[in-house]
C-alpha cells in the first residue's frame, strides 16, 4: 500500500509541475510576442521619420526615395492634411478615401481605422500626415488601465501563478483519486497473489482487462501451487516408504554378510566376498538414508533441535570417531581450531551438523583412492563462526561445482551431489552458508560459515 500512496504523490506532484511549466512558458511567449509586436513597427522608418521625409519647394511637395520605398513596402498610402483638413499632398491614395475632413472626421481616425484602413498619423509641418495600410492587413486595439491597477501587477501576477497551480494540484489530485481507486484492488490482488492466495477483482472500470488478467494467473498459481504440493507429497511419501521396507531385508543381508565375513570355516576368498557384500549393503543403506533426509530437509520436513553447542567440541569428536574406525593410512585427518574458536557457541541441531561435517570428510576419501590429507580449521569471524574443510586431492569436477555454487536440486548432481546437497542444506536450515572451491594447485576446498551465537 505504501508504493500506491508513492506513486499517487507522484502522480499528483508530476501533473502539477507540467501544469505550472505549461503556464510559465506560455506567459513567456505571450511576452516574448508583445515585445516582438511592439519591434515590428520599429523596423525601418517610424511614422515621424516619413512625415519628416516629405518636404515643400515653392508649393511642390516631395517625398525622399527611401522614404517611398518604406511606404510601398510596410504601408499601402500616405496623404498630407492642411489646417482646414484639405488633402494638399498624396500617394497612392485609394479612391474611397475622401479629399477634405472636418475636425471631428480627424479625430475619429486619428488612432485607429479610416474607412477600414489602419492608419497612423504625425505632427507635420504644413498640416497632419497620414499613413494608410490595406484593409485587413492590421489589427488595432486600446488597452486602458488605471495606473494604480499597473502598480499592483507585482502581486496579482503572481497570486495568479499560484492559484492556477493550486488548480492544476486539485484537478491532478482529482484524476490521481481515480487512478488510486482504480489501482487499489490490483495492488491489493497482486499482494494476495504473492501469498498464494485466490483472488477475485472485479473487472468492471478502467482496468477491466488488467483485473482479468490478474485473475486469470491467480487461478492458474493456486492450480500449479496444489499440483507441485500433490507431486511433492507424493514423492516425499515415496521415499520415506522406500526408505522404510528396504531397512529390515537390507539389514537381514548385511547381518549374514557379517556371519559370512567372521566365518573361519570358508576360504578367504569367499569371506572377502561377504565383505564385499556387507560393504556395499552399508553403503546402501547410507544412500536410502541420504535421500530420505534431502528430501525432508528440501520440502522443511526434517525437524530441527535447536541447542547451543560448541563447533570445536563437534569437531574434534567427529574426527575421533573416524581415526577410531580404521581409517586407512593412505589419509590424514588433522583440525586446526583458531584461539578465539575455542570456547565459540552457535544454537543448532547437533545431529545434523555432525552429519554434514562427516559428509564433508566421507566425500574427500571416496573420490580420492590414491589417498589425500584433509585439513579442517575453524575461527571466529564478526558475528559467525566459519568451518573450512580442504584436502590435497583432485578436486570438484566443474560441472558438479557449478550446480553445488548455484543452488541446484539435487536432481543435477551425480557422484558428488548427494552428500554435499546434505551439507548445503543442513547449513541453509541454521541460516548459514557454504561455498565450494577449487584451489588452483588442483585440491577441493568448502567453507561453511554460521551464526554464532
């Protein structure tokens, strides 16, 4: 609702703006036009200037060349009036303009239109000039204002500024209303489409088709949201049933395995098969296991007991127990606790971290038969205690490291990709992180970094 209110001050800011820009520009070639009129009667000769140009020799007027060619380019006539108002001196005068004129006929036309001809008159000499344009060519007007309402055009123009953008914020908060009204149940919808939630807008209005729109894909989310929930459901009930009736006869067949492998009346050739058999039996039920709690831990089925537990004990216990189980010379496990580790605390599911350590440990022996070294080290950073687990082997292959870095299900990875997916996400589940790398001498290295408490 906040980003509706946003984009309604926007609305409503942005239209008033345009509309005091619209007002301020146009009062600004209104301007630019007056001055630019009152330039245009100053170009060439003025009035006076012609009315100068024309001068009397022994009764015999005469008008300069420049002077005639301003008339016949800006003008159409000219006439000169004596005192009694008697045409003594003309130039192209039109027929329909009289000879003589009393005092109130020269009044009359004096400022603006002599039988329709705008006219312009000048003090001369000998009597009145008169200059005549053609009909139709010009337009004259009287403005006439008290000189006190002159003097108040400081205040009233601007307080008109300010009442047309006070108009213009009303209309636009008008029309912004509307919109608001309009966008409302949309915002509203969307907002319960992303709860996976049904919605239902009206499509009546202005945005009739958009609301249509919105319902049509909430309908079609909560579809594929209740099939993907059937999928998922089914195949997590799939696995875990799997995981359950395979339990008894695979542990029956390792039981018989182990007889088989202790008995000293068989040729070792046989009691090494039987280990085989056992071996790879455990092996076995370590994968049903493996699928059975990525599946819970993908779909937030796997619960979490969360206690406060201290990393480095975890450590040191988990790598005690595999130098305790046989491990083979050909690796190495050594930890490396940093001083401000020692005594660090973070709150999780002991279980689970100790499963994703082993994880770690399991995936750098199977994948390195020639043996390696594994090294694992913990310290204390700002506000997190960060796990590092490399070992001097061959490394990720690159495309399992590109899925394990980008977050893929576990149905892009192969020989690597169950037991890390384990580690990412029982990490994800104690709101941690973990990163896998490739060293460039060619080993394998991961970082898990957690909350500490």
């Amino acid at each position: 609702m906040k980003s509706m209110i946003k984009i309604l001050s926007r609305y409503v800011l942005s239209a008033a703006a345009i509309a005091l820009i619209l007002l301020i520009v146009n009062f600004s070639l209104l301007a630019v036009w007056v001055i630019q009129a009152g330039k245009y009667e100053q170009r060439g000769y003025s009035t006076g200037q012609l009315a100068n140009s024309l001068t009397e020799s022994h009764g015999v007027y005469t008008l300069a060349e420049s002077a005639e060619r301003e008339i016949e380019k800006q003008y159409q006539w000219a006439m000169l009036l004596d005192d009694s108002g008697q045409v003594i001196w003309s130039k192209n005068l039109p027929g329909d303009v009289p000879l003589k004129y009393s005092a109130p006929d020269i009044a009359s036309f004096s400022r603006w239109y002599l039988n329709d001809y705008p006219v312009y008159v000048w003090r001369h000499s000998d009597g009145l000039f008169v200059l005549g344009c053609a009909k139709g060519s010009r337009w004259k007007h009287s403005i006439e204002m008290y000189y006190e309402e002159m003097e108040n055009t400081l205040i009233w123009f601007p307080a008109l500024l300010a009442l047309n953008g006070l108009a213009a914020i009303l209309l636009a908060l008008l029309f912004a209303m509307r919109l608001f009204r309009a966008l409302k149940p949309l915002a509203k919808g969307i907002e319960e489409m992303a709860e996976k939630q049904t919605v239902e807008l009206s499509t009546r209005g202005l945005l009739g088709d958009l609301a249509v729109a919105i319902n049509k894909t909430s309908a079609r989310l909560i579809t594929q949201e209740a099939a993907l929930n059937r999928r998922d459901n089914a195949r997590t009930t799939w696995i875990a049933g799997v995981s359950h009736d395979i339990r008894t006869p695979l542990s029956l067949v390792m039981g018989y395995a182990s007889q088989l492998e202790d008995d000293p009346e068989l040729p070792p050739a046989k009691r090494e098969q039987a280990g085989i058999i056992r071996r790879q039996s455990e092996r076995i039920k370590t994968l049903v296991s493996d699928l059975n709690l990525a599946s819970k831990l993908e779909y937030d089925m796997q619960p979490i007991r969360q206690n406060s537990l201290v990393p480095a004990v975890l450590l040191r216990e988990v790598v005690a127990d595999f130098l305790n189980s046989g491990l083979d010379d050909r690796y190495t496990v050594d930890v490396e606790i940093a001083e401000n580790a020692q005594n660090a605390l973070i709150i999780g599911d002991e279980e689970l971290l100790r499963r994703a350590v082993s994880n770690l440990i399991t995936n750098s022996i199977r994948h390195n038969s020639n043996g390696c070294a594994i090294n694992i080290t913990l310290e204390k950073g700002l506000g997190n205690c960060i796990l590092r687990i490399f070992d001097n082997g061959t490394g990720f292959p690159q495309t399992v490291l590109e899925d394990l870095n980008q977050a893929q299900d576990t149905a892009g990875l192969q020989n690597h990709g169950l037991g890390l997916t384990i580690v990412r996400q029982i990490v994800k589940a104690h709101e941690g992180s973990t990163k896998f790398h490739n060293l460039p001498e060619g080993s394998c290295e991961v970082i898990i970094s957690l909350p500490a408490k």
